[in-house]
C-alpha cells in the first residue's frame, strides 16, 4: 500500500507483523565480575540453540565497556520465545547465577524482525571471540508519526549493507511493546550489523 505524506513523497507501509519474534537483554556486570557473567551467560547458549523454535541465539561483549553484554535471540514464534523464557536454564541463570554477579537488574526487550531473513547461504557467519569482528546494536527512538518513513528509509539499507565487502550479517528489529500501529506512542529501532574488518 502506498500513501502521501505532508512533504509530498510516497511512503510505503511497514511490514505487517512477523511471526518471528526475538528478544534483546543487557546484562552489566559488577566490579571484575565480567568473567563470571560472560561465562554464565555463554553456558545458556548451547541450550538455547536446541530449543523448539530458536533461529539463532549469540552473546557479545561490549569493547568500550567490557562488564556490558548483549544477548540477541531469535525465535519462530511467540510461543517458542515465551517456552525459551520460562525454561530451568534460563530462570536458574538468571536468578542464581547472574543475580549476584550484575550490578542492577538486566533489562529485556521483546522486539520482531522487520527486516526480511538473509537466506545467503554462502555468507560467512560470525566468528567468536574475533579481534577483526564489530558488532554494532545501535538503538533508535522515533517521533510519534514518523514510524513508518524512517522504518522504510532504515529497510532500504538492509540490502544495500547486506552487500557490502565483509558485511556478516544486518537485521532490522522493532519493539514488541511499542509498535507503530500506537501512533502516540514513540518506537525503537534497532539494527544489528555484524562485519570482518
């Protein structure tokens, strides 16, 4: 569908909803205590990647502040995100083995993939522990109605980075919790772009 906007351009619509759904979690650790949560949260990894559902599941470490991590997950389906959360492994990591170790209390986003999945099946994947890999998760926040021409301008470039020399991998995400269908309310873009430099 196609509609006008105030300043004369086209605007195509955003993606309707995927099934596909993800989850985004920041842990900071305490005081030399990084080891200890990049350690526990690495245990979840292997699990999680065996779960009914799970399209992919990676934990990165911050370079500029190396006690902050990131967990990116993805799921089939709400279901199978709602079964990944409930799980022993998940509720036992968090509430025992990184509650102490953390210095306030992780924060996690429920967000859906806008961006269609690279279905490249010769791009190379993500190496862990790289020295010459960057991982970039910026975050965007949106003014209320603005949704949808910055979301189809932020699409436009997926391709177009997906191309380029090195690029690993470069999703488009939207919150869960505030989509653009709530005009009033503001809404999160968030971008993951993985490359060897």
């Amino acid at each position: 569908m196609v509609v006008g906007n105030e300043r004369g351009r086209s605007e195509r619509m955003l993606p309707p909803p995927s099934p596909r759904q993800a989850v985004l979690a920041q842990f900071i650790a305490g005081p030399g205590r990084a080891d200890a949560v990049r350690d526990a949260l690495l245990q979840l990894v292997r699990a999680a990647r065996e779960e009914r559902g799970n399209l992919g599941y990676d934990v990165h470490q911050l370079r500029n502040n190396p006690a902050a991590f990131y967990v990116l997950g993805n799921w089939a389906d709400e279901q199978a995100l709602d079964a990944h959360l409930a799980s022993e492994h998940v509720r036992r990591c968090l509430a025992e083995t990184v509650a102490g170790e953390i210095v306030a209390p992780y924060t996690l986003w429920r967000v859906r993939l806008l961006s269609e999945p690279d279905t490249r099946s010769d791009r190379p994947r993500p190496a862990a522990k790289s020295p010459a890999q960057v991982t970039l998760v910026p975050f965007f926040t949106i003014k209320a109605g603005e949704e949808t021409a910055v979301g189809n301008c932020h699409l436009e470039m997926v391709g177009i980075t997906r191309a380029e020399p090195g690029c690993l991998g470069y999703d488009l995400y939207q919150s869960v919790e505030d989509p653009p269908s709530c005009s009033s309310k503001r809404t999160g873009l968030i971008r993951r772009f993985s490359t060897n430099t």
